[in-house]
C-alpha cells in the first residue's frame, strides 16, 4: 500500500485517493475564521507542488490512454498504480472491456511503452523525497501520528493554526507564547489581567472592580467536551463533488486544502466538538456548541481526540494526546466511542481478527484507569456501545455509487465488492454481500456493547461518573424517515460506510436529549449570566 504522500501522486485517479486513504491506518472549510499566513504557505506550497508534479508526469499518458477510450480500471493497470497478484482475482471496478483483460492491457501498455511515467511508479519515490519537502513532511506526519498540533509553540497541545491537529481539534489557543494559558484550565486570579483559560472572558468590572470571571462563571460548573473515537467521530467525509463529474466544478475543490491537512476528516463539523453551523441543514447542533449556549464559560474548551482506523486496541498509542490537569483544569465530560473497528476488518475472512469481548474489557478498562489518573474530579466518562451495521448494505447495495452515476455502471455493490477484493475496505466485515458475515459481525458487535454496558454498570472510579448509551441507529433512520427523510442520506456517499454530517447531527440530538433526560448532572447548570457574557464580549461564535 502505497504512503498518503504517494496517494497524492496519484490524484487524477482521484478513487485511488479514497481507495488508499480508506486503507490507511493513519488515514485509518472553514467559514468565519481567519487563516493564519503559515496555513496558506502550507496549503499553496503542498497542493501546488503536487498538482504541477501530478499534471507534468502523469497528465499526459492519462489523456492518451482516456482518448483510446479505456476505462479506469484499465489506465490504473498500465500505469501500474493497479497490480493484479499471481493467484488473486483481478480487481476491477467498471465493467470489464469487451476485449480480453489481457489484450486491451497490452494495447493500453503500447499507448505508453515509452514514457517516463512507469520508471517513476516503479521507483517508490513520493512527493515527501523532493530534498525542500522532506523536513517539513517528517514533522507532518509526526503531528497526525502522536494527534498533536503541527504548530504549537508553547508545547500546551493547544494551536492557533486551524489544521493539522490544531484548533480544528482542540479549542483555539489564546496565547500561543504562554504555556499556562490555554482552554478549559480554572482562571488565574480570576483572569483578571489576562484571558488564562481561552473562553474570552477577563478582565475587572470598572463598576464594581469584581473579575468578569468572577462575576459571571463562579459557581456555574464550567466543563470541556473530549472526544475519543475513530473516523466517524472524527467526521472522515469525501465531498462527492469530487469525483462525481456531473457535480464537478472550480467551486468543487475550494475546501480541499483544509481536508487534506485535516486527514480527510471535519471536525469542525463532527457531532461531538463541531464548532460550525451544521451544512446539512439539520437545525441540530453539536454537543460542544450545545454546552456552550447552555454556559458561555465553556467557549473553547472541546478535545477531538480521534483517528481514523482506530479502535480499544489502538487509542493507548495516542491517548496521551489528551490535554487535562486534574489541579489547573476544569472536570471535562468524555465521550468513549470506538464504534467500528473492533469488528471492521479488511482481511477475506475478518472474523478471527474482530476484537473479542474479553480483550475489549481488558483495554477499556485500561483507558479508564488512564482517564482516572489524568481527569480532574467531577468529571463524566460516557461509553458508546455499537451500531448494527447491516443497515449499510440494506440501503445501499443496489444504489449508485457517485463514480457510477454519470453511466449508471457502478452499484454501491459492485464497490463493496470492488474495495473487497483488494482487501482495502474500511470494513469488509459488513460491507458484503454475505449475509452470514453481516450477521455474524452485528452479533460481535452486540456482544462488544454488552461489554462495554456491563464495565458502565459495575465499574467505580474516583474522578468520575461512567455511564453507557446505546448506538441506537436504527431509532436515528426511523426517525429521519419520519421527517420525510431517506436511510441513505445518513451514510456517507462516497466511502458508503460513515455516518453522513446529518446522521451525526441527530445523533448529538439524541444524546443530548438523553442525557439531559437521565443524567442532568453531566451537563452542568444553565448559566444565567449568559446575556451578560454577550453583552460584554460579544458573540465570539464556538470557535
């Protein structure tokens, strides 16, 4: 499998880039803010290198090879960025040419038997070996790879850079050159010099000399929202637009700079730590924002600590990028949702690699402990359990997929099958059209959440509550249905795996709700000083 930087390479194949991002374990728009100077640089310097490297090497072979009306799948063989292996099934996505495979691939070869274009797939080589990349590359990948911020010069695991771990993550750090200031900690002396917990509240009352801080958040039970997920907490979406030629317009590409340094992934629109107006439409908004508007004081204190591919066996290698001090910081509510990749697998025969109930109690049990020697006390921890994923095939199978729409030749079926046989599904386990396997892994999946209900329900811990709460998706889809809404609209298109940006919506709604409903106390008072935080301060929006 080829690196994410080499993925880039291959950009005018663009499903090879959802193809090879789905397959990495690493890869497992932002309105009304301000990009930084070293954002562009980075974005500009990155994307234009790319595109001049992609357009000059590969650009040509790839008009040729489309102008003898070849297929995909055929100009991905012959440029080698498709290999079929001795003994396995070719893999092929659109329907098989008319001619034999082995006829048309020579022909196809013969197009381009010439060009310089094979000598560079052949030689490994990726954007990251160009000698003025390979330093800043390195210190890329180690930001995605231990989730800390790319740029964070006080080393407090807070960012002013929006991407590449930063405040898209994690709230925007206030001071980038004071390691004490930074959000969700208590105030310093009431912050009344200077703005020490980021939530833009500081400063003296010049009518009665008491800290704003003071005034209007004392008492009020102040708490941040942290994250610990996978992909779908993360918010992994490819814009269909993009691969769907219909759709395709200059428009189309203007937020691909912000999703490749973000991974792919929006968690600035997730249903956990969003801090965007929701563009699905759903009046809904997410958990972060919701804390907010109920106590202003919490403004900026979210942690989206997720990574794609992730699960309960993997979070120990970067749940250290958590950020709370149990003496400086305020309790935090944590939110445990490993939703997928316990029994998401990619191999032909997944199921001897699902995790089992026996090894999950051991890891979350290890996660709990972590999180009791790190969070301050009064804290929450909330367990998610596991959807049943069948709905994926139900609702999908016989649709078409975007890159099949403009010629009504590719089935979400034919792409399971086609991501199946390359063993690079997100999730083979029930993304088949075995029924067997879907079954057995929703059963895995049952017995996981039991595990996860049964640790809630008899486990104790000395700096916070646990509870548990059921991954109800099914209700979700019922739900949506009955406001005149279609089941697929909750997945995402392209991938037709995650929850789409309207599913996670209602999702952070009905947790909300029951939350709200049975444990009031995790979500804090309703801060009455509110309009007088606003009135003060403005509307500094959840970001």
């Amino acid at each position: 499998m080829k690196s994410p930087w080499k993925i880039l390479m291959a950009t005018p194949l663009f499903f090879l880039l959802t193809l090879h991002t789905l397959a990495s374990p690493a890869y497992d728009h932002q309105r009304g803010t301000r990009r930084s100077n070293g954002q562009v640089c980075i974005e500009k310097l990155f994307l234009k290198t790319t595109c001049y490297l992609v357009v000059g090497i590969f650009g040509p072979d790839i008009i040729k090879l489309l102008r003898a009306d070849v297929n995909a799948d055929v100009v991905c063989h012959t440029l080698e960025f498709c290999k079929q292996d001795p003994g396995q099934p070719l893999c092929h996505l659109y329907p098989l040419p008319k001619e034999t495979w082995k006829l048309t691939l020579e022909k196809a070869r013969q197009i381009v038997k010439k060009s310089p274009t094979l000598a560079y797939s052949r030689s490994g080589s990726d954007i990251c070996s160009l000698p003025f990349l390979a330093k800043i590359c390195q210190r890329i990948k180690s930001a995605i790879q231990n989730s800390l911020p790319f740029k964070d010069v006080d080393s407090d695991k807070y960012s002013v850079f929006p991407t590449l771990r930063g405040s898209h993550w994690r709230g925007r750090d206030c001071n980038d050159s004071n390691k004490m200031a930074y959000p969700g900690r208590r105030p310093d002396n009431w912050d009344t010099h200077q703005d020490s917990n980021c939530n833009g509240i500081w400063g003296v009352d010049p009518k009665d000399g008491i800290p704003y801080e003071k005034k209007f958040c004392e008492g009020s039970q102040p708490r941040g929202i942290i994250l610990l997920g996978d992909s779908a907490g993360a918010h992994f979406h490819i814009p269909p637009d993009w691969i769907t030629a219909s759709q395709m317009s200059l428009k189309s590409f203007f937020n691909l700079p912000t999703a490749l340094t973000n991974e792919l992934d929006w968690p600035q629109l997730s249903g956990a730590t969003g801090f965007l107006d929701s563009t699905s439409g759903v009046k809904e908004n997410s958990i972060y924002l919701r804390l907010r508007k109920r106590n202003h004081c919490n403004h900026r204190d979210y942690q989206n600590i997720s990574r794609n591919g992730a699960s309960s066996q993997s979070l120990e290698r970067f749940i250290e990028s958590l950020s709370r001090n149990q003496l400086l910081d305020q309790p935090a509510i944590v939110i445990y949702a490993m939703i997928g990749n316990d029994v998401c697998k990619r191999k032909i025969d997944p199921v001897p690699d699902m995790t089992t109930p026996e090894k999950l109690y051991s890891k979350v049990m290890q996660t709990l402990q972590y999180l009791d020697s790190h969070l301050p006390n009064g804290s929450h921890v909330i367990l998610y359990g596991l959807p049943d994923g069948t709905f994926l095939w139900d609702n999908l199978h016989s649709r078409y997929h975007p890159l099949g729409q403009l010629n009504k030749d590719v089935t979400y079926a034919h792409f399971y099958s086609f991501l199946n046989c390359l063993q690079v599904s997100p999730c083979h386990s029930w993304m088949s059209s075995n029924k067997t396997l879907r079954t057995l892994t929703s059963e895995r999946a049952e017995q996981l959440s039991n595990t996860l209900k049964n640790i809630a329900t008899s486990q104790k811990f000395t700096n916070f509550n646990l509870f548990y709460v059921d991954f109800d998706f099914q209700e979700i889809m019922e739900e949506w249905q009955r406001s005149g809404g279609q089941p697929w609209q909750l997945i995402e298109p392209v991938d037709g795996f995650h929850p789409s940006e309207v599913a996670l919506q209602l999702l952070a709604d009905r947790f909300w709700k029951k939350v709200q409903l049975q444990w009031p106390q995790v979500l804090g008072k309703e801060n009455p000083f509110n309009p007088q935080i606003e009135q003060v301060f403005g509307d500094q929006g959840g970001h």
